[in-house]
C-alpha cells in the first residue's frame, strides 16, 4: 500500500484536530484514537481510507483502495499541516491559555464537500443521538464497506443517495423534508463539490442557494470540507451560551451576542469556537434540553 511521512513545522494533534469529523464515538466512517486515526473517505479516483499515526516528530500515511494516492495527496490538507494562524492573537486571557494548552489542534480540510454536507443535514434541529441514528442508518443501508482491512463503511455514493425514496429513510429517523434535501444535494453533488476550488465567499453562496440550507449548514460544511478559519455555525442550539459564557461569564448566549464577543477575533472565529469546543467548558443548563421527537410529529 502506498505510504508518505510528514513532519510537520510543529506538532499536530491528530484526534483533537480530526475529531470534528467523528460523528459519534461509533462512527462507521473514522476511527480516532490519541496518535492514531482511520478514515474511510470519496476520491474522484475512488474509495479510499486513509490511516495517520504519530511516530515521533513524523505523521505516516499509509493507504488503501483505488483513491489511495489522492488520499495521501490530500494528507497536509487534512492534518492542518498549512494551517496558516498567522493573524490569530489570543488577547483574551482563557484564549491564550487553550491556544496553549491545546497547542497541537490545528484547522485543516477534507475537501469532500459532500461527506460532510450529508451529516450536516441530518443533523439539521434534532438531537445529536436522532442525528447519529439517521447518519449510521444510510451507512448501514446503503453505504459499502471501505478500502483496507479496518473495517470501515463509506458514506453511501451521491448516484445511490440521490435514488432512495424518500419514506424509506422514515425508519431512521430521518423525516420527508430532511430525506428530499438529502436526495437533492446528491443529485447536485458535482456542482456541491466544486466549492472547494472557490474563493471562499462564493462557496458560501453556492451552498446557501439551495433552500434548506441556512448559515449553520454552511459554516458546518465548510469548516470541515474548505478548512475555514472564521466559520460560525450561526443558530446553534448551544454554541451562542458555550462563548457568551466562556468570554463574558454569561450563562445565557444569543447568536448577537455571540458575535458581538467573537468579532475582535474576525477571520479567526472558527478557530475560536475549536478551542472553546474542546475545552470541556460548559455553562449550566439554563432551560429544557431539546428533546428527541417522533417523526410523525416533524
């Protein structure tokens, strides 16, 4: 199997910086453990998985599966190895101290608009554990085992996606509206996975264009696939409060407020909200948590 190695400037943390990828800790797709992860990925050449270990101040990747090559091509991309920081300067005090800490997290990109648009939308006003049913049930369904001998199952392909009749996703969850947006960005797949080569203003605007996807989507989508610095996946069930309350000591956010406290931080605000994510602080529930519902009600 093809293999290339990387050093890295400095060092990357593979499971923090990959991790947003991870549907789950189930995940069908990926496989993360501290030095060590496996991911079951779409070239245009083909199937791949792609798997990345730490060995020293070096990252191996070795993979499988007719995408092999493209996947190892892809590799700096992905890892975040040209993460460029330059203009990002941490004046607040429990930023600097996360940046710190969290030294090896790094903004990288898959480019594989679809692997993460797809999750994206299911997960779409639901609770995450709604969310990962609807997500492992199209895999289980009508993905395909992947490239290597790990295991793993890709996303299904768009043509199969684009196909399915709507009420046959009904069992997982996943309701008419959902299951019709997933069908449609299928069937615009090619045109949804030009945006990686766009400026990154109009792969927003491609994005949006398609009714059913708001600014969450996008910013979601293009934090993972275009490696966006400044993301901000606005209307956020509990991202407003997790910032308002990380930056300012408020325990209640709103997506005004939210900005408000990220724009010294413009350009870099994706990168903000990564540090804040992983950090393991979170405000005290204020409220009712979102509830699972039944999808005769949706």
């Amino acid at each position: 199997m093809p293999i290339r190695s990387l050093l890295p400037d400095r060092p990357i943390d593979l499971e923090l910086t990959l991790g947003l990828h991870g549907r789950g800790p189930r995940d069908p797709a990926i496989r993360l453990r501290p030095g060590h992860v496996i991911r079951a990925t779409r070239t245009i050449d083909g199937p791949a998985t792609l798997e990345l270990t730490i060995r020293g101040d070096r990252i191996d990747g070795e993979a499988w599966g007719p995408g092999a090559e493209r996947a190892l091509d892809g590799m700096t991309a992905l890892i975040g190895a040209a993460d460029d920081r330059a203009d990002f300067t941490p004046a607040h005090r429990l930023l600097a101290d996360l940046d710190r800490r969290l030294a090896g997290l790094r903004i990288g990109r898959t480019g594989a608009v679809l692997e993460a648009l797809i999750p994206a939308i299911l997960e779409q006003k639901v609770t995450g554990t709604e969310a990962r049913r609807g997500y492992h049930g199209l895999i289980d369904r009508w993905g395909e085992p992947a490239p290597g001998p790990f295991g793993l199952r890709l996303l299904p392909a768009p043509s199969v996606l684009a196909a399915v009749p709507y009420h046959e996703m009904h069992p997982f969850g996943i309701e008419r509206r959902r299951a019709e947006l997933i069908r449609a960005v299928a069937a615009r797949a090619a045109r949804f996975e030009e945006i990686v080569d766009l400026p990154l203003a109009d792969a927003y605007a491609r994005l949006t264009a398609l009714p059913g996807i708001g600014p969450w989507t996008a910013a979601e989508v293009a934090i993972r696939a275009l490696g966006d610095p400044d993301a901000v996946s606005l209307g956020d069930y509990h991202l407003p409060s997790l910032v308002s309350y990380a930056l300012a000591g408020e325990r209640r956010g709103t997506d005004a407020r939210m900005l408000e406290l990220l724009e010294p931080y413009h350009g870099q605000r994706g990168r903000v909200i990564r540090l804040l994510e992983a950090s393991g602080i979170r405000p005290a529930p204020h409220g009712p948590r979102m509830q699972p519902r039944s999808i005769a009600a949706i």
